[in-house]
C-alpha cells in the first residue's frame, strides 16, 4: 500500500508500506476513504519535535472496516467508522469518567499512520464507532473532522464551561479554533471572540457564529478583549494553539473566576501559579477524549445541523501529501483533505 513517511523536517514523502495487519484480536484493519493533515503534524514539519528515524504521518481518518480480529464485536467489514487518535477500551474507571485519551489501556490508535491507504486500529470497539450507513460523499468532509479538529474544538468549549449567555475568546484561528467557534456557538455561547489575523479564517469564523474579530494579539489582543467586556474579560476562553505566548493571552483575556480550555498542543508553555492564584481562573484540558462525543458528533453531522468539513480549503490525492503539508505550513491552507 502508499503511505505518508516524514523523514526529516520539511521531507514528506509518499511511499509504498507494508500492508497493515491484525497483531491483537482487538485490532480492526481500516480502508482509509479521507484522511489530512494535521496542525500538530507541523510541529515535527518544521523541526520542533525531534524525527530519530522515518514517522508514519496522519491520525485523523475515516474508512470502512476491512478486517477485525477475533475479539471484535462492535464493528463488521463493512462498516463506516471514525475513530480518535487515541485507541481506548472505553470501558475502564477513565473513560467511564469521560476522559478515553488517558485509559488505562491508551496508544496511539493510528499505529501506521492513517495518511495511507489502510491504517490498522487497536481497541477497535473501544475507539471506533460505525455511523447510521454509508455516508454522502457530501458527508465524508465534515465526519472527518469529528476523528479529531471539531472533537478537539468542542472539548476546548467543554473544558472552557461555556455556556448559554456566556462570552467565550478563542485564541487561535486554525482549524481547531475555527471548529472551537463553531462548538461554541452549539453550545449556547451568547458572544463569541475570534481572535485573528486573515480575512478568510475571520469569514470562516463568522460562519461559524464569531461576533467579533479581535487581530491584536498578545497583550494588546487580550486588552481588546478586556475593552469588549466591560473592562472584565471573557467567561470562557479557548486556548487553540499550544504556544507560551498563546496560554499567556488566553489566560489574560479572561476574567477573574473565569475558565481557559487549553487544548493546542502545548511546547514550551510556563504557566505562573500566583497568576492562576491571583485571579481564580479555572484551567483545564489537553489532548481531547473525542471518543466520548463520536455519538452527539456524528449525529449532528448525519442530520445536517453543522458543516464543519467547511475547514477543509484544499483536497489532494495522498499522492500529493508534501504539498499538503507545504500549503499548511505557510498558510495557503487552512486544512487540507487527503484522498488516498
């Protein structure tokens, strides 16, 4: 099969792979139908996690089952799946708890990467979950999202405790903030903060249910903030990017008692505790337990209540997957869609 290997920053390449197969009974064999990039996948792009030998890439995905070990009984050959990009058995103290990214039994579900033709699934009947038929096409797009960016987003408003009549800032207008917009509006924000620089994403954010659009960022942007509420801050803020300087503006753009959802991936973030003292901010997240909201996700994909597969600006064959990562990395794209 073809699959997507990064060999050093800034080198993607497309090459053929040993087919996965079943190594646990627990295993399911994917037919990937769209995969992508993901912001994180930058992080090692452009040289600040460290590549000590060739990485298979991709870990958002979605696909019909091809195989299933023996212990399998939640999904069949044949099934349309998504999954997390973390494998759990969903049935542990921790993911009853809601929280399937720290399971007792977790890894990585992509194990060969799901930039690929076929990906192989550990704890398939833990991690995967089959939608109502075979999708629209129309469909494939938003479904893929739910795998990790819009399941990312929603636990960063979860996290964030947003709520009806809230104001809710998000830091960050890539396609986890973007989609952290769109969850917050789901779930009853009355005002929401976009904070960004780029014409597009501020029209995507609009879409989504921004009511204003914050460019200043750091200090300023968090005075922006502070002048739109009243001198208070925001109730609720999502923290979408993973860097110190965005952790720092979320937490100053929000008011004392307030909550931060962090969910970007976090590099060399410092966090003051007198600040956190000081102020009574809430802090939570980090890697979201998208498994736990697969169901409510798919279901308002399915029946058409939101379109987040609107993140998706550019579609390649899995063949073109260093332009994908190219278009990322200086901003041609939002989020691109690969078809393998």
């Amino acid at each position: 099969m073809r699959g997507t290997l990064m060999y050093a920053p800034g080198d993607v390449r497309v090459v053929d792979r040993e087919m996965p197969t079943i190594v646990e009974p627990t295993d399911a064999i994917l037919k990937v139908t769209a995969a992508c990039v993901c912001g994180s996948d930058l992080w090692p792009y452009r040289g600040f996690d460290q590549l000590t030998q060739p990485r298979p890439m991709g870990h958002e995905y979605v696909g019909v089952v091809h195989e299933v070990g023996s212990a399998v009984t939640t999904v069949k050959p044949g099934d349309f799946v998504i999954g997390s990009f973390y494998a759990s058995d969903n049935t542990c103290e921790i993911c009853r708890a809601g929280y399937q990214t720290h399971c007792v039994q977790a890894q990585y579900a992509a194990a060969t990467g799901s930039q690929s033709e076929y990906v192989r699934i550990a704890l398939a009947d833990g991690t995967l979950v089959a939608t109502p038929g075979l999708p629209d096409p129309e469909l494939i797009p938003s479904l893929l999202t739910a795998s990790d960016v819009f399941g990312t987003g929603w636990f960063g408003a979860i996290a964030a405790e947003v709520a009806p009549g809230k104001t809710v800032a998000v830091v960050g207008d890539g396609a986890v903030g973007l989609l952290a917009v769109l969850a917050a509006k789901q779930q009853g924000a009355e005002r929401i903060i976009a904070m960004s620089r780029h014409a597009d994403r501020q029209a995507l954010a609009r879409e989504f249910g921004a009511t204003d659009i914050v460019t200043e960022r750091g200090e300023e942007g968090a005075a922006a903030i502070k002048e739109l509420t009243n001198g208070l801050g925001a109730h609720s803020t999502i923290e979408a990017v993973g860097t110190d300087e965005a952790m720092a503006q979320a937490i100053a753009a929000t008011r004392h008692g307030g909550h931060v959802g962090f969910v970007g991936l976090s590099h060399d973030v410092n966090i003051s505790g007198m600040t956190m003292f000081r102020t009574g901010i809430h802090l939570h997240g980090g890697p979201a337990p998208v498994r736990r909201f697969l169901p409510e996700l798919i279901d308002m994909i399915w029946t058409k209540q939101v379109d987040p597969g609107k993140v998706f600006d550019l579609t390649l064959p899995l063949e073109q997957a260093a332009e994908a990562y190219a278009a990322m990395d200086t901003r041609r794209a939002i989020k691109v869609l690969l078809q393998p």
